[in-house]
C-alpha cells in the first residue's frame, strides 16, 4: 500500500456535479462569511499579546508579514477551490495531489486549527465575559491550572470556556444553523467595532507610545534573538497569524457557490484584504492608546477594553459595548471552528481514515453528533486546563503547516496535470508558491520552542494512529469501482 495512493480528481469533480448541496452562495456572502470566521479573537486578544511578548509596537509590520503569508497561501487556495469544487478543503486538495500521506498529515494539522482554535477563543470568550461582570468569577474558576497570579493564586478549571463550548455544541448536535442573512448582521457588528474603536481611539494615540518602534535589545524579558528588533516582529507575525486564520474557511463552501470558478477567488482574496486593511489600522490605533508593556500584566486580559477603559476617558460605555459585541461575536467563531472540525472528522471518518463514530448521523437531526459530543470533551478539556497563549501558538502553528501544503500542492499539480480546466489560475507559478511555502515556514520557525516541540508530538501521534489504524481501513484499500459506489457526500 503505497503512501502516496490519490484520490482520483475525476472522481471528485463526478461528486461535486452530482452534488446534493445547495448552490446558494455569491463572491458577497463568501466575503461575509470569510470576515465572520476571520474576525474574532485573533485581532482582539492576539494583537496584544504580539506586541507584548514580541514585537512591540512593530506588531503593525507584524500583520504586514503575516498577510503577505496569507495572500501567497490564498491564491492558491483559490485555484484548489475554483478547480475542485468539493467540500473538504486542504484535506481534500493533498489526497487528490499528494496523496494519502499527506493528506492524513494535513488533517491531522487542522485539528491543530479548529479545535485548538476553538478552544482559544473560547478562553478569550471567558476573559471578556469575566470583565463584563466585573471580575466576579474567582481566578482559580475562569483559568486553568498552568496559570498562577502574582499573589500565588493557581487556577483550577475554566468553567465559562467549557460553558459556551457546551452550549454551541448542543446547538450543533441539534443541526442549528447561522442564515445569510443572520452571519451578515454578525458582521456588520465586528467591522463596526473595529471602525468604532479605530475612529475613536485615533485621537487618544499618544505618538511616544510608537518610539522606539522595535523592541530594543537588552529589554528585560526579551533577550532572545527572536523577542526583540527584527527578529521580535517576525516572531509577532507568528502570533497574530492566529488572527488571520478563518478566510481558509471560505473554501469550504466550494461545494454550495453558484460559480465557484469566479466566485471563490473573490471571497477567499477579497474577505483577507478587508481584514488585512483593518488588522492595520487597529495594531496602529491599540498600541498607540496604550504603551505595549501594559499587556504584559494589567492589561494582558481583555486588552481592548482595557484600553479604551484606562486610556480613553468618558468612553466607558465603549467598553462595554465592545465587549458585549465581542461575545456575540467570539460566540459565531467558535462555532464555526467547531463546526469547521466536525467537517473535517466527517470527511476523514467517510474515507475510513478514522473510526466510523466520526461519520455517524443523528437519525432526528441529520448531524454528526457522536463526533460533535466527543469534540467537545476534546475541545472543553483544551479550553478548561490549557492556557489561551500556547494554544494559540499551536493554533497558528497547525494552519501554517496546512498553508505549506497547500502551496506545495499547486506546483506539484500544475505540473502533473497541465492541461486541466482552471477557472482561476494562481500567478506566477512556481514563484507564488515557493514564496507561500517559505513565508509560512518562516513564521512556523519564529514560534518559540516549546510551541514548535509540542505540534511535532502532536504529528507523531498522528502519524502512529494512521499506522496503526488509517492505512488499514482506507476507503483506497477497496477497488476504483466499489470506492465510487460509495460517494462520501456531507451530511447536514
């Protein structure tokens, strides 16, 4: 059994022709949806801590580098998307161009991504929630057990993360889904906070808090090569990388646009320059209002509020509007990221890669429960005892994995098969890619040690399931024929 078997791409194209999905979606609600999944905590939790730990008030370049990153990896997300119109996403691109291998590895990756993700959002969720009433849940209640005050108080579990993981779980299992119509009101109120804030906060910056721009070298705490000067804003590309993470999503509804040939390029292209012009103006306007070394203590939490509450005066009920909205908002990424796993399970799980419990359908509610109540034992336990910063660390680190992939995954296509139908063309082929895989291993290798270590035995692991379990119950074990009897189509 050859580790690099395919998943023939005809194939794929007969099933996304046959496809029982409703093709409902256009290039504007694919960019909806793409700044929905992008804007969440990333921009208000990880901007902070970038400038913090790393960067300074260079997190601006930050964004910059991370971007640039992200473009290289989108164009070729839009081709994958445009020529393979299936749900699925990197997953599904690395078993038709790769191989089972790799694709395995790729999947294994965005566990990385959406469970981790969700697990980090729903930390942050809990630290808003807390400032919102005023801090009256206990440290030890609304943290985990790796994280101690400077008064010595060690927290016990997270109950507010494990609190709204439970409850968009349920609605999961329920078969629950956001309309059109509902993800463009989630929307319009993110950009409208982040508009509110950036044309409000513009007039509180304070030019002194910019100088110097790079963390100086010998700064206490910031010794390390990569947490100071240059180094320090490439290290902050590697965090707030997190914030970019979602416009990926976007691919995944390939199978329900109108035109995915000319539609997907625009969502996936279209919602990342929205967030990246945004992301911009706000790292500019948040470490201006307050000096960057601020959130490394008092305002590590809750950043944004903290800064419009101390720095900001008669601006108090912008706090707390902001965190209300924040909320409401965190609450749609972590369903989609839960949702976004689930996805990725179902499809792994249909290819017999993973245990059939995975796939198995609700037979009320049409829903992938069994692999949605045990995502969230997974998730909750993420959520409850681990720490937002090192999750996500992993977070980004297991999507710039798959953005590596998918890069990769274009050259090796373009030369294998040139001569099949692109809607959409990457530019610049081999360069684009080669650029997209060079940036994106340059952020994974800015991330400190203990990240890098943690997600290579986290694939370790994944390569001894495969080994042990994946290879040998694959769908691609059973002849061409028997395996397009059996079309993996998405429950919903």
């Amino acid at each position: 059994m050859s580790l690099t078997r395919k998943k023939s791409l005809r194939s794929l194209l007969e099933q996304a022709s046959h496809s029982d999905l409703k093709r409902t979606l256009t290039a504007r609600s694919l960019i909806a949806l793409g700044i929905g999944a992008i804007i969440g905590a990333g921009l208000f939790v990880r901007t902070a801590a970038a400038s913090a730990e790393a960067a300074g008030p260079s997190v601006i370049l930050s964004f910059v580098v991370a971007a640039t990153g992200c473009l290289f990896a989108g164009l070729c997300y839009a081709e994958f998307a445009s020529m393979i119109p299936i749900a699925g996403s990197a997953y599904t691109y690395s078993y038709t161009t790769m191989g089972e291998f790799a694709a395995w590895t790729i999947g294994w990756a965005l566990i990385l991504e959406y469970a981790m993700g969700a697990a980090t959002v729903s930390i942050a969720w809990s630290e808003y929630a807390n400032r919102l009433l005023g801090g009256a849940i206990p440290f030890e209640w609304c943290h985990g057990p790796l994280e101690v005050t400077d008064a010595g108080v060690r927290g016990i579990i997270n109950l507010p993360a494990l609190l709204i993981l439970l409850i968009l779980t349920a609605l999961l299992v329920k078969g629950t889904q956001e309309s059109a119509t509902v993800n463009g009101f989630i929307v319009a109120v993110k950009v409208t906070i982040v508009l509110v804030f950036i044309a409000l906060g513009w007039r509180f910056i304070n030019p002194a808090n910019h100088t110097p721009f790079f963390i100086p070298a010998g700064t206490p705490g910031h010794e390390g090569i990569m947490q100071h000067g240059i180094g320090g804003m490439l290290r902050g590309a590697g965090i707030v990388f997190f914030a970019f993470i979602g416009f990926d999503a976007v691919s995944t509804a390939a199978q329900e646009t109108k035109d995915p040939g000319r539609d997907m390029p625009k969502g996936i292209l279209g919602s990342l320059a929205i967030c990246t012009f945004l992301y911009i103006l706000f790292g500019y306007v948040l470490t201006g209002v307050a000096n960057w070394t601020e959130f490394l203590k008092v305002g590590k939490e809750a950043s944004v509020a903290y800064a419009v509450q101390n720095h900001m005066p008669g601006y108090g009920w912008l706090a707390t509007a902001i965190t209300v909205a924040i909320l409401f908002g965190f609450s749609s990424v972590i369903l989609v990221m839960l949702l976004g796993q689930s996805r990725v399970f179902y499809s792994m799980a249909k290819d017999g890669l993973l245990p059939k419990i995975f796939c198995a359908v609700h037979p009320t509610f049409c829903t992938p429960y069994k692999c949605n109540i045990t995502l969230f034992f997974f998730v909750g336990a993420l959520g409850g005892f681990l720490p937002g910063s090192l999750l996500g660390d992993l977070t980004s680190i297991g999507t710039l994995f798959a953005f590596v992939l998918v890069s990769i995954g274009i050259w090796i296509l373009r030369r294998a098969q040139p001569n099949l139908a692109r809607p959409f063309r990457t530019p610049l082929v081999p360069l684009v890619p080669i650029l997209g895989a060079i940036v994106c291993s340059i952020m994974i290798l800015s991330l400190d040690g203990y990240t890098q270590l943690v997600a290579l035995c986290w694939m370790l692991v994944g390569f001894v399931v495969y080994f042990l379990y994946g290879r040998g119950h694959s769908n691609l074990n059973t002849s061409e024929a028997e395996l397009q009897n059996v079309p993996p189509t998405l429950a919903r």
